[in-house]
C-alpha cells in the first residue's frame, strides 16, 4: 500500500470521519465510505487526494500522514480483503466492514454509526468473514 489518506478537520486538528477512507495501491485506489446506520459505499479512483474537500462549514483537507499505525502499512503488501458482517445483538446488527490483511497488521474499515471507523488487528469475534478471494 503507498498510502492511506484522510480528510483532516484543520479547524479542530482531527480526523473528519465523516469523509471516504482512501487507500492507494501505487494509483489504483479503493474508496471506503460508511454513512447512516447501514449504508457502505466501495469505489475506485473517483476521490482525488490533491483537490480540495468541499463540505459546508468546514475546512477540511487531505492527508496521508496520520497516525503510526497508518503509516506502518505503507509499502506493506496487500493479502486478503474480507467483508465482515456484524452479528452481534445490538443496534449494528448486519452492518458491513471491509478489512485488508497485511503481513504486519489488519486494517478494518466499519461503520460507527453514521460514520467511518479504524481499527487495527484482527477484527472482534462477533463478525462473520466474508473473504474475497
């Protein structure tokens, strides 16, 4: 992976959740994006990083040098990707994620709620795998 972008809120100094999570495979780019209760969008190459986040009321821009563990994907090979559907009893209830497996680490890219989510390593027990191989 070379790189991982995020829509940062200059304002308070934080990552927007709200925006798509960009990964880039050395240009190829895949575009996760969770909004609502139960709402995933997956594209490709439609968000450009270098172009301005247009969103009313706030200033956002993009960037692809947040947090460590981010980082330490970069150059890392892709190994698996998995849809992972929520099982368990609350609210979230079959919300979908999408994770990217690694040598070194897991990204899993979930819905928190009307939001995007980052976690690292292997995801909780109560997803059942979905693998796209």
């Amino acid at each position: 992976m070379t790189h991982v972008w995020l829509a940062w809120d200059v304002q308070d100094n934080e990552w927007f959740s709200d925006c798509p999570v960009l990964l880039d495979f050395a240009g190829e780019q895949v575009e996760i994006n969770h909004q609502k209760f139960d709402d995933l969008s997956i594209t490709w190459n439609t968000a450009d990083p270098h172009q301005p986040v247009l969103w009313p009321g706030f200033d956002l821009q993009w960037r692809h040098d947040m947090g460590a563990e981010l980082h330490a994907l970069q150059g890392q090979i892709l190994q698996d990707v998995e849809l992972l559907e929520w099982t368990g009893s609350d609210m979230a209830q079959g919300t979908v994620a999408v994770s990217f497996r690694f040598p070194d680490d897991q990204l899993t890219i979930a819905n928190a709620l009307d939001e995007n989510e980052l976690t690292f390593g292997p995801p909780e027990s109560r997803y059942q795998r979905h693998s796209l191989r």
